[in-house]
C-alpha cells in the first residue's frame, strides 16, 4: 500500500525538526538534560567527547587494577565518578606505565588529567593546572624478616629504599636524607620504579630495605600483607606533611578553572568527605581545593 505524498511529506519534515533539534546539521554537541553551569564551561573538545580521560597507573588504593588490566577500583575512580556526575560527563581510566607516560601523555591529548597522587610545584605549574585536594605524609614498607635494625624512619639512613620513580616519595626521601646528614648520617639510596607494585617487590626480593609510598597506600597494603610488613611513617621534623597533592590538567585545554568548580561541589555536597573518611585519609584531607598553589608560595 502506498502511503499519501502529504503524509510522507510530512514525515520527512518531522525527521528533518529531529536533526535540527539534536544539532547535527551544524556539528553541534546535543546538551545533556538537566545538564548544569559547570557542563556549560566544559571545554567544548569534552563536551563533543562527553567523557574526561584520565591517566593512570597502578597504585593502591588509589587505583586499583584488576587482573584484566582495565578494570580500576578505588579512591581515584570514586573521586572520577563524583566529579564526572557534576560536570554531567562520565570519566575513564587508562593504565600508563607511570608519571612520565602520564605527562607525556597529556600534552599528546591522548588524556585530560592525571589524579597522582603528585606533588603540585612550580615546574609543573608552566604546563599543568595543578587542583590540590590532598597533602601527604609518607610511609616505609619494612619487610619483617629484616625489620629488627628499623623502629623508626630515623633508622632509614644508610638504608635502600625503593620508590615511585619521579613521585612525591622520592622528594619526602630527599628530605629524610637531609635530615640524616644533619644527624651525622649516611643518606637514603633511593631506587626508582615505574608502580608502587615494583617498589614493594623490590622489598619482597631484598633488593630494597624499604619501600616509600603515600601513608593510605602502605596501610593498603599491610591490611592484605599484615604479616609480611611492619611500616615507619616520616615525620615533620624530617620533611613530611608538607607536600600537597594535586590533580594536573594541561593548561591548553582550559580544563583547570571549571575542574576546580567541580571540586569545589563536591566539597559542598559531602561526596569528598565521604570518600576521604571510607579510605581512611581524614589526616591528609584538606579544607578546601585549590588550583596552582606552588607558584604563589
């Protein structure tokens, strides 16, 4: 049966309203219902992508990376998804093998962000936005079956101690190490490595006495492993508790200045506090985010 010209007609145009409706004559990007002011100062490369990618590695439990080498837990992908959910995009993952492919990475394009945790200072503020939403104090993994010679990180002078190649840990053993000379001792030898994964077999294998990461990411790892470690947590006196921890976007992508609204919301609402007592960190939270503070200090 053949349809009438007027109603095809009238067909045609009804398809045509859609088209129009959705933008996709021009190469516009359809506005999300219920879409808010933060989606609307997006970038508009993210909004076209309706996604903000993040780099990442694996680093408990900041990330935590499933067998398949895709799937990601933790404080990271939670704090993502907070994030994702006010600026009204969804958030994405992909796993780098550490800081540098991470950086790299970014000013490619190939990613919009990397969570760290990574130390905001002014070298990296000439190419990053840097949006401070923790501090940090570090922790060394010490192995059991050589403890008896560490009680305290004090004890860590002359010591090798494996760690983050590039990370906030190898600063915080920089600083140890100062305060050993001021001791009259012998520095740290620090041994650099891709993940926290490989700091910690470095340890397990003897080729480390220690292993440095974030206070969060050692008592990660001693609620699996209680009865291979013991840990040693730097104190002030040695340079910890200092350093503040950001989330670095590229500064040409214009990201910075709305993803630091969206922090800022996710104060507000409850979602960050939330997050940091879950994983424990309420001693390294923050009052407030921030953006770029290493350049004004």
């Amino acid at each position: 049966m053949r349809m009438p010209r007027t109603i095809l007609a009238g067909a045609a145009a009804l398809a045509l309203a859609g088209v129009a409706a959705c933008g996709g004559g021009d190469g516009e990007t359809q506005r999300p219902a219920g879409a808010t002011a933060l989606y609307d100062a997006l970038p508009d490369g993210i909004k076209e992508a309706g996604v903000i990618r993040f780099a990442g590695d694996s680093h408990p439990p900041y990330r935590i990376v499933a067998n398949d080498g895709k799937t990601v837990t933790g404080i990271d992908k939670e704090l993502q998804d907070a994030l994702g959910k006010v600026l009204g995009v969804r958030t994405e993952i992909s796993i780098v093998s550490g800081l540098p492919a991470a950086l790299s990475g970014m000013l490619a394009s190939r990613y919009d962000a990397f969570n760290g945790p990574v130390k905001d200072s002014a070298e990296r503020e000439k190419q990053f936005d840097a949006l401070v939403w923790m501090v940090t104090r570090t922790s060394y993994l010490i192995p059991k079956a050589g403890s008896s010679a560490v009680k305290s990180s004090g004890d860590l002078c002359g010591k090798r101690v494996a760690g983050t190649a590039g990370s906030i840990v190898e600063d915080q053993a920089k600083r140890l190490t100062e305060w050993c000379a001021k001791q009259g001792k012998p520095g740290l030898d620090f041994i650099g490595f891709a993940d926290t994964n490989g700091t910690i077999l470095a340890a397990k294998s003897g080729r480390a006495d220690a292993a440095g990461m974030t206070e969060s990411a050692a008592l990660d790892v001693l609620s699996k492993e209680k009865d291979a470690f013991t840990y040693v947590t730097q104190t002030e006196e040695q340079g910890a508790g200092v350093d503040q921890l950001a989330m670095l976007v590229p500064k040409s992508s214009g990201l910075g200045p709305v993803m630091l609204d969206a922090f800022k919301e996710i104060f507000k609402n409850g979602e960050y506090k939330k997050i940091m007592d879950k994983y424990g960190l309420q001693s390294v939270a923050v009052p407030e985010p921030k953006m770029n503070t290493a350049a004004t200090q």
